[in-house]
C-alpha cells in the first residue's frame, strides 16, 4: 500500500483531477486505480502515474494471479460526458507517445484506439505477459506503438486506449479448485471452450475442414472470464469482464456463472465488484430480482441497489458500500444538495427564514415530487393487491417512471436555489474596466435565463406525472383512488407555482425572443395543467 500511495499521491496532486477509488487484490497483486477530470489533467495524472509506477515497481520481481504484461498493465481511458470516443483516441495518443518518448517504455494501443485489428482485444496484446515479451516485442508483428522495439525488464510494457465503462466482476465459489473454477468461467465467456470429442475433457478436440479447432461458445456475449483461487480469502472465484452492459447485465452474468455452479455440483455464494460500478447496473439487477419474486418494481433507487446487493451478494467478502462505489454518487459528491436531505422541520424552518433562498421554486419542486410519490405508492398498492397477480407487470413501467420522476425533481429543488446563488454571484462580478463589464452582463443574463429554465423544467417534469397519475385513478387499486386525486392537485400546484416563477425572473433578462418562447409553453402547460387535473378529480369522484 506504501507503493500505491506513492502513485496515488502524484494523480492527486494534478489539478482537475479526483481520486475516486483505490481497490487493491492480494493475491493478484494487482491494484484498480480510478480518477476523473477535465482530458488534459487526466492525461498529466496518468503519464505521471505511469511514471511513478516504473520507478517503484520492479516487474522483474512481480509475481500475481492475474495476467499482466508491465507495472501499468492497462491504462484505459473512459469518455464519461461532454467527450466523444474520437476525441478520447486522440488523447490516447497522446499520452502512448509521452510515455513512449519520455519514459522509453513500449506502449501498445488497444480497443477503440487499436491501430489494427488483432491489437483491439487486451487479451490479445497481452499474451505471453511480462515473462513472454523478452521474445514476442522483437517479432516485427509485435512493434510498439510508441516506445522503443526493446524488452522495458523493469517497467515492462503498457497498454493505453479507449473504451465503454467494463465491471471488473468475481463470482465467489464454494471450492478451491482452479479447475473446476475455470470450467464455470469457460460455461459462461463468451469464447467459451474448445469443442472435444464427447463432449469431456480429455476428448479430442473436435477440428473444421481447415483443420482449426471448433469452438463452443459460451452463454454470455461481451464476457471474458477466467478461473483463479484467492488466497486471501481461501476460495476460487470466476474472474470476469463484462465490457457490454447492454447485450450482458451484471445480474445475468451472475445468473449463468450460478446455473453452471450448480450443473457442477459447486455452489455460489456471492461476488465483488473490482473498483468501481455504473449505477445502472445495480438498480437494473433491482429491477430484475424484484420481477423474478413477482412484487411492484416501484420502489426507490435506494431499495433497488439494496436488493441488488444482498441478492448478488456484493457484501460477502467485505462490505460493499454503494456511496463508495457507484461511479454516479462519487462523481456527486461535490455537488451541493442540503434542503433534499434536511428533515421536513429544517426544511420548513429555511423556508421561513428571512433568506430569499429556498422560495417558491422549491417548494414547487417538492410538491410536485410528492405528487409523483402519491402516483408511484398507488402503483405500488395496485400491483401488490391480492388477486391482482395477473396485473403486475402492467404497473412495473409506471411505478418506474413514477420513482424516475420523483428523483428528478427532488435534484430541480436544490437547483432551483443554486440558479439564484448563480444569479447573485453573476452580479457581484467586477465591473471596474469596460471589458469586466461586459463579461459580468453576458454572466448576468447566462444566469438569469438559467433561473427560470429551472422553474421551467420543473413545470415539464411535473406535468408528466399526469399521465401517471390519471392511468392508476382509472386503472389503480380503488382504495388509493383519493391518493391519485391528490397527487393530481400537488401537480398542478406545482406547475402554477413554478410558472410564477418563470415569470419573476422575466425581469432581468434581455433576450427577448427566449422570453416570449418560454412565456408562451409555460402558458401552454398551465392551461392543458388545469384540464388534467379536472379530468382525473373527475375519474377520483367517482370512485369516492
């Protein structure tokens, strides 16, 4: 850890750049380093973390479970937002010829980087690992991208490039046997194994009419895995990528490793997460465990992450907790929410005080995130009625957009607050010079304009709540119909409440032509507002 801290210490030390998360193995010796930030300072971070790791890792004394060819054996870059994967290849680059040049390690480019195609796959440039590129660097096939043609004995090699966000993923058995690991592994990746003569393995291997070995493929698509024992914890673990989310979720790989465990007589017994996970993984493994016990779908991003957790047992080899690895709440952590986690006292008691901030505009958001609420728990007590157990699915989607909708204006009754201290700071900028002056006026109207987009966005939000709300007062269970009546009023009380607001900050602003446009659909919403709102009281009373 001493060593790690010597690297982690320069990536800080960069400035733009956040540490996220430092997750070390063990027995792999091997140690997942996350941090984010503008391109430039996280291509200083890494080059300099690259650096650091050639003077204090020794790879000629490195030993590890996992495959590794150099003491930085990968160095991915991720485009997170407001970057494209071109421009990411670019910084690529970059950084493989700095590293090439300054450091004279070898450097290959690998994914959406790659130069040619056999270089795209890890696995692929990595074969052999450290001990085999003495030999495989000299192979002309085999020339660095950047950096010289000649075996790094301390540094070894690098990988850098670019590609999607990949969980690093360990299934945990009930065995210590890398063989038997390794065949759950080969079941479940999507290269899965080489076909042998009835079908054991010792059998032949089964060759096409070029005389090339047959492969079976594996059940899952977009997954490397391989089998290894973890001394540290005493038992074998498959080992997995999963580099597309989309075509395999978190919770599917974790299904198929534990259908192939148990045709194997092994037993799962839960799993880690290496470094950190996109928040929708978790909530989509929320999502699914909560459909496979045949109950709402519904319920909170806290509640989904929660199953998540205790379902795929994240916590079993040490406590796995979602603040600290879910990439989104890290990347949060600096943005300043304090009335969303103050108690309904506190936050009255704020409202009350002579501050112009928290006003209307919150309390708008609030309310209509109650109404929100009000819709969800009616969708909620619909699809748990006894009897109605042929009617779950049709209220999974509603209590999903119902709970998305709710989150979104909880985050727009912060917003609303930070768009006025935005407003406040504009105007207090200098304006000594002509050219200060200018800049404060074009600072002032970038920031009146954003404080009423957020009333605004609140008005849009909340109006899709209608279409909610007026599915469970026709459909939802009969005993919450007043629940939906009310939620129909908190929506439209918080669709004229925020309209006020649109309209106050009218006053500072100078474009005339975004004023008119945004007058005009806030009008709009308030007008077709008061017709949703009469239309499901109407569908209520009539239920009362």
């Amino acid at each position: 850890m001493g060593v790690m801290r010597e690297i982690t210490d320069v990536i800080e030390a960069v400035e733009g750049v956040k540490l996220l998360d430092v997750d070390p193995g063990a027995s792999t010796n091997r140690t997942v380093v996350t941090f984010v930030g503008d391109p430039e300072a996280v291509i200083e971070a890494a080059f300099q973390a690259i650096k650091k790791a050639s003077e204090v890792i020794d790879m000629g004394k490195h030993q590890g479970a996992h495959p590794r060819m150099g003491a930085t054996d990968v160095c991915p870059l991720i485009p997170i937002r407001g970057i494209s994967v071109e421009e990411a290849v670019e910084y690529a680059h970059k950084l493989a010829e700095r590293v090439g040049n300054e450091l004279e390690i070898p450097v290959y480019l690998y994914e959406y980087a790659a130069t040619e195609p056999k270089r795209k796959n890890l696995a692929t440039i990595r074969a052999g690992e450290y001990e085999g590129f003495a030999k495989k660097i000299l192979d002309p096939e085999w020339k660095p991208d950047y950096g010289p043609q000649r075996f790094h004995s301390k540094a070894g090699q690098t990988v850098i490039g670019v590609r999607d966000f990949l969980i690093a993923y360990n299934v945990n058995l009930n065995t210590k046997s890398v063989r038997r690991a390794n065949s759950v592994a080969f079941d479940i990746r999507e290269k899965g194994r080489i076909k042998r003569e009835g079908g054991v393995p010792w059998g032949k291997k089964v060759l096409d009419e070029n005389g090339n070995p047959i492969r079976e493929e594996g059940a899952c698509k977009s997954v490397k895995a391989i089998g290894w024992y973890v001394d540290e914890y005493g038992i074998a673990q498959v080992s997995a990528n999963l580099t597309n989310m989309n075509l395999t979720p978190l919770h599917i790989a974790f299904e198929e490793a534990r259908k192939s465990a148990t045709r194997r007589g092994l037993r799962v017994t839960g799993s880690e997460i290496v470094g950190l996970v996109p928040k929708s993984a978790l909530v989509d493994a929320g999502l699914y465990y909560l459909k496979q016990q045949g109950v709402s779908q519904g319920v909170s991003e806290e509640e989904l992450i929660d199953i998540a957790i205790k379902s795929l047992g994240l916590s079993e080899l040490s406590p796995f907790d979602p603040k600290q690895k879910v990439i989104e709440y890290r990347l949060e952590e600096d943005i300043d929410a304090p009335l969303v986690k103050m108690d309904i006292r506190a936050f009255a008691n704020e409202l009350a005080s002579d501050s112009p901030a928290p006003g209307g505009g919150s309390v708008a958001a609030l309310v209509g995130a109650l109404g929100a609420a009000l819709g969800t728990m009616v969708v909620n007590l619909s699809a748990n009625k006894k009897g109605w157990e042929q009617r779950i699915d049709s209220f999974h989607p509603w209590g999903i957009r119902g709970q998305q909708l709710k989150d979104k204006l909880l985050f727009l009754l912060d917003e609303d607050t930070r768009s006025f201290n935005g407003v406040i700071a504009a105007r207090r900028l200098p304006r000594k010079t002509a050219t200060e002056k200018a800049a404060r006026n074009e600072a002032i109207e970038r920031a009146n304009q954003y404080a009423a987009s957020v009333p605004f966005t609140i008005i849009e939000t909340a109006f899709d709540t209608y279409e909610l709300l007026q599915a469970m007062a026709e459909n939802g269970n009969p005993s919450s119909a007043s629940d939906a009546g009310v939620g129909a009023l908190c929506v439209h009380a918080a669709i004229m409440g925020a309209g006020l607001n649109v309209k106050i900050n009218m006053g500072g602003i100078k474009d005339e032509q975004f004023k008119r446009d945004i007058l005009t659909k806030t009008l709009e919403y308030e007008r077709h507002s008061a017709q949703w709102q009469a239309s499901i009281l109407e569908l209520v009373h009539r239920k009362l």
